[in-house]
C-alpha cells in the first residue's frame, strides 16, 4: 500500500534558487517577470519535500505572483503479461494577486504519485488510490494537488495528473496512461478496456467538486487513481472505472483523469508541465523603496493666520519613479492625546503642501505627516512639530486716521469718508457706534464683519450749528475693542451776499459815499467795486454797511463784500455805475 503522509507547516525559510535551475524544478520555462516596479525583487520556491509554508506579506508590498505546479500521478504496474500505463503531469497555473502587508499566504505544494513511496499532501488534495489488479497490474495513483490560500480563502490550485492504468493479464493489453491535470485519461488496451475515472475531490470515485465555473474551489483537486488491470473472467476490480469483463484476460484498467486547475485571477493561465515531479509553489513579489518623510512649519503664528505644513518626502534609493500617493496631516493634543486629521494633500514631486488656519491657540499639539505610500514607495511617518499659535492679533487701520472738515458755514453739511481696514489675524465686526458732538455724525457705512485683510468704509457727516471750532470723536465698539475716528471743524458764518446799493451810481472820478445792503456782513475785510477796493468802509450791522467809491471806468461795475467765509457773488442788485 501507498504510504500518504500529511506534512504539518513549517516557518518561513528564504530560498534562493539560481535561475538557470528554476526550468527545472517549475515543470518547464521559469515564469517571466512582468515590469516590476521600482524598489527590491523578491522570490521563495516551497517544493512538496520542504513541506507547508505560512508566509506573511511584507510592508511595501501590493501584489504577488504566484506559480503553482501540481504533481505527477504514478505509473500504472504491468500486469502478468503487459505494461501499465503512464501516470499524467501535473498542472501549472501562473497568476497576479494583489495583497496586503500582514495577510498570510498558505503554500501547500503536492508531491508526485509512486508506488511503495510516500505522498505529500494536504487536505483532500491527495490523488485517489489505484485499483487492485491480477497479477500486480495495479493502477497508479494520482498525484496530489498543489494550492495557495490567501487569510485561508484559495487562490490558485494545479491539480494533479490522473494514475495509469494497470497492466492486464493478457500481454500487450497495456493500461491506459493518465491524464494530465484536467484531461481525461486514455483507455486501456485489449477486449473489455475501461476508461479512467474524472478528476474529483479525493480521486478515489466518480464524483466531481460540483463548484460552479468561476467559483474559487472550497477544496483542491486531486489527481484519480487509475484503474487497475482486469484479471481472469474480468474481474473488476479498478480503483477508477475497472477495466472491461473478458473471457479470459481483460485488457488493462483505464488511467483516471487528471485533477482540474483554478485560480482567482481573471488573467489567469494554466498549462500543464512537460516532465513527471513533484509539486511546488513559487511566489514573487517586489518590496517598495523605503522614504523618510520630513515636515517643517512656521515656529510661531498668531491664531486665525495661515500656517503652512510641508512634508517632503525622500526614497531611500534614488532614480527612481516620481514619488505619488497622499499626505494626511494629523494633530495629537499632548495632554489629551486626543488625534485630529487637519487635512491631506496629494504628493507633487515628492512634497505635500497644506495651508491651514484652524490651529488652535497655545502649544499643546503635535503635529506630524504620514505619508501613504504607493505602488513603487513604501509610507512613512514623519517627526512631530510644534508649531506655537500665539494670541490672535487684533488690529484695524484707518485712513485717514482722523478727518478735518475746516471751516462750514452754519447748517451747511459736509461728509468725508474713512477708509477701515482689517490688519488682524481674525475676524473684525463691531456693534454700535456713537459720537460726542451732534454735529457729527456717521450717515452711512459698507462696514460689517471683515475679514484679515478686507476693508470697508465709514461716512462721516459734519453740519455745524454754533460758530467755532469743534473736536469730536465717532466710537465703535467692535469685536477688537473700542475704535475711534477723531473729528475737527470749525463753524462759521456763512459767506455774505449783496442785495442793495445806495446810490447805486455815481462820478467816474470817485468819492461817492454809498451804502450797501445784504446778509453776513461778519467781521468784514474789503467792499471791491469793479475790483478796486472801496475806501473809508464802516458796518452798523451784520446787514449795511457804507463806503466811498475809488476812481473808476465808466459803466456798471459789481460792488462785493469779503469777509472770513468768503466773497459775495455777483448779481444785479449789487451794480453800480459809473457816469
């Protein structure tokens, strides 16, 4: 009998296997690398003698190839007088499987059938036994499958090639060979031949997985046993379908089907290997370069004002792929511990930039970058920064900084405009205003809440109402404190005007005393006729005052009082003429 002996798992051991050999031990050509992406190439052959491997996926590593060779079923043994038949290859399936740091790869390569020897398998994967024949014409048994599991769902499996059939009694009635994994074998020869059993769970019947196409397989395939070699009046006795009843010697038992392969890749290939041998399973992957992750920021900054984080982001080996991925920016309370994630950024030539203003004030946060890492980069961490976040700064400009109205006449008004601007770190508003003089007064303004930088503007009016000079203020109370536009004018008079003249003609040569009738007549500095000034001027009252005329051309000339607010205009009850 064949001894079958289930291996238990051994620990990850690094295998390095020349590639001139690699031909040799994958069942045919070593499989071709695909562009592989920047950083270290790795590779492990687990053959079915170094038994079950647990292997972990390492940082930096997305993907992995996988290349599985099941095992070979055994030759069928001669009969009494004819040959058994081959024992059928083993499958080969190569597929890509993205991954993830952490999560465990089952390698469970299965050996090669023999007679009188030992078979590595595990699970179900084991090939079906062969059956009995006379004359030692057993068949083979099949080989055992070879399957990958990824956090114990299959992946991959390479079913084992199908046992010969056994010689039968009669010479040249030779067994049928196996079939390679997922064919059928080949019948035996001679009267009554029968045909190989299918492939199925353990190999040992005619009963198939039943999984639907496409389903990853709750179980590998086997390899069947062949069937053994018909005895005298066609006893049957084949472990897969027994070879046909004869009269006298039955031809040799038919060889079994070898196992079916699958895999979870849609670009999944199967081939079947060329030679006999065991089983194993080869894995390639790539490990990402490893980066540094460095982040810098302002010192200092008072709250409200932008603060810029950049992490620049440096590969351990240089020349290679830009540098992509993203960059979270996270903030640890130092007292709390409490984490916040201020913002990501994508990664641009290897830096990863954020602005933020939304940190908060005082000294009591870390804060540093974790790098993601991509396809060619391994991620990376950087150092905490403390950046300090000082008191808000809470200052406006004016401009200008206090207005001057000058002189206005009573009750006439005057408005200038101020300009407000927001020179602080966070916003501005205010609440109320109010003035101290009700000769001055704020009619309007654009001004609400502003933002740093942002200005508004403030009008204010000035209507005196009592002569003099006056110093007032317009208070607000804002969110910065108390702010205040000074305020100065001076209220005057307002300019005089002419309504008479008495007479209102006279000599070319001058010397005409008249008098002049009109309004303001405040602190009166000249009286003009024609532009020359008038002499010996005396005012009874702030509306009459007289004056004798100088020398002057013949013709109507205006007669005009100047006083501190100003001139009179012209009009026609201020003429005088000239005879």
């Amino acid at each position: 009998m064949i001894n079958k002996t289930a291996f238990v798992r051994r620990t990850l051991v690094a295998i390095s296997v020349p590639a001139t050999l690699l031909a040799a031990v994958l069942g045919g050509a070593a499989p071709a690398n695909a562009d592989a992406p920047f950083g270290t190439p790795h590779q492990i052959v687990q053959n079915s003698s170094d038994g079950q491997l647990l292997w972990t996926v390492p940082t930096g590593t997305s993907s992995v190839h996988v290349h599985l060779v099941g095992g070979s079923g055994a030759d069928g043994q001669p009969g009494a007088g004819s040959p058994g038949g081959q024992g059928g290859h083993g499958g080969i399936v190569d597929e890509t499987i993205a991954v993830k740091p952490g999560q465990t790869l089952d390698l469970l390569p299965g050996s090669a059938a023999s007679l009188g020897g030992a078979e590595h398998w595990y699970g179900d994967s084991v090939g079906g036994d062969g059956g009995l024949g006379d004359s030692n014409g057993n068949g083979g048994t099949g080989g055992a499958a070879t399957w990958v599991t990824l956090d114990g769902q299959v992946i991959a499996t390479a079913g084992g090639g199908g046992g010969g059939g056994g010689g039968g009694a009669i010479y040249t009635y030779k067994g049928g060979n196996g079939g390679d994994a997922g064919q059928p074998g080949s019948d035996g020869s001679g009267y009554g031949a029968g045909s190989g059993a299918p492939g199925n769970i353990a190999g040992a019947s005619d009963v198939q997985h039943g999984e639907s196409a496409g389903d990853a397989p709750l179980v590998s395939y086997a390899g069947g046993g062949g069937g053994g070699g018909a005895g005298w009046n066609g006893a049957s006795l084949g472990g897969g379908r027994a070879g046909g009843s004869g009269t006298y010697g039955g031809g040799g038992g038919g060889g079994a089907a070898g196992g079916l392969s699958w895999g979870a890749d849609k670009d999944v290939t199967y081939s079947t290997r060329s030679v006999s041998g065991d089983g194993l399973v080869l894995i390639e992957w790539t490990v990402a370069s490893e980066t540094t992750s460095n982040l810098t920021a302002p010192a200092s900054a008072p709250q409200g004002r932008p603060v810029t984080l950049t992490d620049t982001i440096s590969p351990a080996i240089a020349g290679g792929p830009a540098i992509g991925g993203e960059v979270k920016f996270e903030m640890i309370d130092v007292n709390s511990y409490v984490k916040t994630t201020i913002g990501t950024a994508k990664v641009v030539d290897g830096v990863a930039t954020l602005t933020t203003d939304s940190l908060p004030p005082g000294q009591y946060q870390g804060v540093h970058a974790i790098y993601s890492g991509d396809d060619n980069y391994q991620g990376s961490t950087s150092d905490f920064v403390y950046p300090k976040i000082t008191a808000p700064i809470k200052t406006v400009s004016l401009s200008p900084t206090s207005l001057a109205f000058g002189n206005v006449a009573l009750k006439s008004l005057r408005t200038k405009d101020v300009q407000v601007t927001n020179t602080g770190s966070i916003d501005w508003s205010w609440n109320s205003a109010s003035t101290d003089n009700a000769d001055v007064n704020m009619p309007k303004t654009t001004c609400g809440s502003l933002k740093p930088g942002e200005s508004c503007t403030v009008t204010i009016s000035y209507q005196p109402h009592t002569l003099g000079a006056i110093t007032a203020h317009i208070t607000f109370d804002t969110a910065f404190g108390t702010l205040t536009i000074p305020v100065t004018g001076t209220g005057v008079t307002p300019a005089p005007t002419v309504t008479k003249v008495s007479p209102n003609s006279g000599s070319h040569n001058g010397g005409t005393r008249t008098t002049i009738t009109g309004t303001n007549f405040v602190k009166v500095s000249s009286i003009t006729l024609g532009g020359k000034k008038l002499t010996a001027v005396s005012c009874s009252s702030s509306t009459s005052c007289q004056a004798t005329t100088p020398a002057g051309t013949v013709g109507a000339h205006d007669v005009r009082v100047t006083t501190a607010t100003g001139t009179s205009p012209t009009t026609t009850a201020d003429r005088f003429t000239y005879k």
